[in-house]
C-alpha cells in the first residue's frame, strides 16, 4: 500500500481507518492543540512502521497556510512520492445544520486544499466533507463541490463524486457525508471507484463480524455502557468534581460491534465521564423519552408542549442507528437514560475503537466556543474510522503494480523551483 498526507486530520478518524486499510502515513495537517494531541497520542507512534514524518516537519500543530508558506521547496520536493492526499477542510461554513456564510474564511481552506495537491502530485485526492458541500455556492453561482472538481481537472486528475452514509458501512450513525475521489488522468480507465466500493461492501463487513443485510443499532454499540443498575465511580480525572463513570464490566458474550470496539483495548475505557444534570434537565428528557418520537428531532408541536428552544435535540432509538453525531454533547438523548451521551458513547457511535483515548478539555463555553475543539467536538467532526477503512481498501486497489513502479520521480532543482514561484 502506498504513503499519503492527512490535511485538516483532527482527531485522527480518517488516519485511524487509512492505516486500518494498510496506508502509511507521511505526515498530518492539523492546527488545533488539542485535536493535534489526540492525534499524536494515539497515531504518532513509530513501532509499527506506519509513520514515515519527514525531519523538515515538526511533530506538532501546523495551520495549512503557514505550512505552504513556510515549506514550499520541502512541499515541491516529495512530488510523486506521496500516493495519496486526503482530508476534509472545514466543513462549517457548508453545513445545513445552521446558517452557512459563503464568505466564512474556513472555506479558503479549500484553495490550500488544492495548492497542496499541485505542489505534492499525489496519484490520488480524497476530499470528505457534510452533504451541504455540494449545494453552497460561491459568489458565481458555481457549487463548492463542481469548483473542486474543475480545479482538479485543471491540474489533470479525473474525478468521481458520491454521498455515502455511514450506516451502510457498519457504523451505527446514519450520518451522510459527501466524498470526492481524483485520480490522475490515464492511472485507471473503465473504473468508478464508487462503484468498486459499494461491489466489496457485503464481503467488508462480513470480514468483520458485522451485519450486511441491516445497520448496526445504537443498543448494538452501546449496551455495554448503559448506566441503570450499575455501579458507578468517581471519574479519575474529573471526580474531585463531584463528575463520575460507569465502573466497566466486559460483557461475557460481546455482539459484533462491540467486539470490534474491544479489540486492543485495555481495560476500562477512557472518556466515560458521565454529565452533571440538574433534576429539572434530567426530567425534560425523561418526559423527551417518554412522550415524543424516538429517532428523530423533536417536532415544532413537541417543542412548544414542552417548552423547550433547542431545535435540534433528538431522542435515540435503541433499534435503529443514533442521528448524526455532531459537535454539541447536547443533541442527542440517550436512548434508555434521561441524560446525554458520554464522550465514549459519540466515539463508540463513530466506530472508534475503545483504545483511542481523547485529549483536552471535555467541552467549552463563552467566547472560545467558536474556536475551541473540546473532546466532543473532536469527536463529532471525525471521519468515522470504519468507513475510512472501507474507503482505504478501495483506494489501494486503484494503485496498479505498473502505478507504483513507475511513480514520478523526483523533479531536479530547476522544477522545483519553477513550481515554488509559479
């Protein structure tokens, strides 16, 4: 399998699943402290021989513009050694969940996307990002998603575009995101890479104990973490608090998914810190679970009968796949408890497995929520591993023998410099 750059990584679920798949990793893009922390905790480790971080790059935070700018000539340098370039720039300023601002600076980002696409040549792009990518709009008219792919065939790739949901690929979240796959003109002819990933999907996740005829339920990905009945603990971290956990029991007889989860891990999970909710919150969800739809946002009727703003609070069902997981701890309800979920619960339903342990703060308010990348946020703006890993596969079989053996070689002096000032 070949090497690849993760842009805009996060927390690290797009990487997790590329390495699942048999991707080396080369180097990662990620401003936020503490999203980076993550990062590097769980995927910045050298034992296996998945890492090849170059010596020109510090293992630490970068904002992508700083990189370009600081980096142009190390940038032009690895061009056709690099496989594959893959990420999702900040999809705020697309999503439909709120107002969207065509003009929101996270969606310069993108123009970086694509500069580092030109400097580097990789065989392969992926681009991932909320189903609002392919209907915001710049100022001509033209859609984020139609701009990208114009650009790309520009610097002579061809391209492939989808939306995939989560649910069809084991992770038991419906969540449907936006994909876009380039590969350079001539690599592949005939091929749909969409097409290829949907023809594995049945074999994929029998591969991995997990249904292929129905998605996975919330109660299949967290019945092990239910509360009632059960003993609970100071949190190690957060107890002085008053916050506590679910003292973790390893279910004797585990369901596909939570053995899949389990698999690595050590112990009790991380992350199980359980919220702090006032008896009248917790009895707005009680009456939430008892008397309104399960499985979707609560109606304008339901709202208004119990006084409640919010807008996008959704009450699980234990049978059927949780809402998307977003950034707010808030929005969803526990399918069986009148709380919300924990940190752990978001990771379980993103399909992260119960090793990977977050870092920072678990939430943040004021002023620096808009900037801050607290756990849940970190873990509502993931790519949930399983489906990277699915998507993964499929990316190693479009690199043909003859592909690999005949990457470009690296451009002498004179090149390099003319695509710096370029």
């Amino acid at each position: 399998m070949g090497s690849y750059i993760d842009l805009f990584a996060g927390c690290g679920g797009l990487s997790l699943g590329l390495r699942r798949a048999g991707w080396r990793l080369r180097f990662a893009v990620e401003a936020h402290t503490d999203a980076f922390a993550t990062y590097k905790h769980n995927l910045l480790r050298d034992e296996d021989g998945s890492v090849e971080w170059p010596d020109w790059l510090p293992r630490e935070p970068h904002d992508i513009v700083k990189l370009l700018a600081d980096h142009p000539l190390s940038l032009a340098g690895i061009a056709g050694q690099v496989e594959l370039i893959a990420g999702g720039p900040p999809c705020q300023g697309f999503s439909t969940n709120g107002r969207r601002n065509k003009d929101d600076p996270r969606n310069l980002m993108v123009s970086s996307y694509l500069e580092l696409v030109r400097l580097v040549e990789p065989q392969i792009v992926l681009i991932e990002n909320v189903r609002g990518f392919t209907s915001m709009r710049l100022r001509d008219g033209e859609t984020f998603s139609d701009f990208v792919a114009g650009e790309l065939d520009r610097l002579g790739y061809d391209t492939w575009r989808s939306l995939l949901y989560a649910s069809e690929w084991g992770v038991p979240q419906r969540r449907p995101r936006f994909f876009l796959v380039a590969v350079r003109k001539g690599l592949i002819t005939g091929v749909d890479p969409f097409q290829r990933l949907r023809t594995f999907r049945r074999s994929f996740l029998e591969a991995r104990g997990l249904p292929s005829d129905r998605p996975v339920s919330a109660a299949e990905a967290l019945g092990d973490l239910v509360t009632l009945g059960r003993e609970l603990e100071l949190d190690p971290a957060f107890g002085k608090l008053g916050f506590r956990r679910l003292v973790y029991q390893e279910p004797g007889e585990m369901c596909g998914y939570i053995a899949r989860a389990r698999e690595g891990a050590d112990g009790s999970p991380t992350d199980m810190r359980l919220p702090q909710h006032s008896p009248a919150v917790a009895a707005r969800f009680a009456s939430i679970l008892a008397t309104c739809e399960r499985g979707r946002s609560i109606s304008p009727r339901d709202r208004q009968r119990l006084g409640i703003k919010k807008r996008s609070t959704t009450p699980m069902s234990a049978d059927m796949p949780s809402p998307t997981v977003t950034t707010l701890p808030d929005d969803i309800i526990h399918y069986a408890e009148p709380r919300i979920l924990t940190v752990r619960e978001h990771a379980r339903l993103q399909s992260f497995p119960d090793w990977f342990s977050f870092q920072g703060p678990y939430t943040s308010g004021g002023p620096q929520r808009r900037t801050a990348c607290p756990r849940y946020t970190q873990v509502g703006n993931a790519v949930p591993p399983l489906l990277a890993e699915a998507i993964g596969e499929m990316l190693g079989g479009l690199l043909t023998p003859l592909a690999l053996k005949n990457r470009a070689k690296r451009e002498d002096v004179g090149e390099v410099a003319r695509k710096v000032l370029a």
